[in-house]
C-alpha cells in the first residue's frame, strides 16, 4: 500500500511494525503515518512488517502515530 502526498522529500525511514495481521492493520498504519507532518509518501509492507517513509517527518513523530493506531513501531 503507498500513500502520497504532495511535500518535498527526504532521505526515507524505515520502521518496523508489530502487532499487523491483514490488509486494514496495513491500511490503518498507512494512513496514521500519511497524517504526519512531512510525510510525502507511506509504503506499508504487511508481510515483512515494515513502512518506508519519506519526506521530512521525525521518526520519533512516525512511530508515535504508529502507537496511537493500536500498533508497535521501530527503527528498523
């Protein structure tokens, strides 16, 4: 799933997430992800239990949207 938005892009982040088990878990990250400030595109990998993302987003402000959907989220 990619979620886009129209921002200038960074260097990408990519996260670990636990806690997904179909394709609306991968659907909620996605869009908790795409809701923060700076992101320009969210690539949610449901079977690897990774999201990329980039734009100019904080991973700390990433991975607090991630919790805040019900889901586990790190550094990869």
């Amino acid at each position: 799933m990619t979620i886009e938005n129209s921002n200038e892009s960074t260097g990408p982040i990519v996260l670990a997430i636990s806690g997904m088990t179909c394709g609306g878990c991968a659907g909620a990250v996605g869009r908790a992800l795409s809701a923060v400030p700076g992101v320009v595109e969210a690539r949610v990998d449901l079977g690897g239990g990774r999201a990329t993302v980039t734009g100019s987003a904080h991973a700390e402000d990433l991975i607090r949207a991630i919790e805040a959907a019900g889901f586990a989220g790190a550094l990869a």
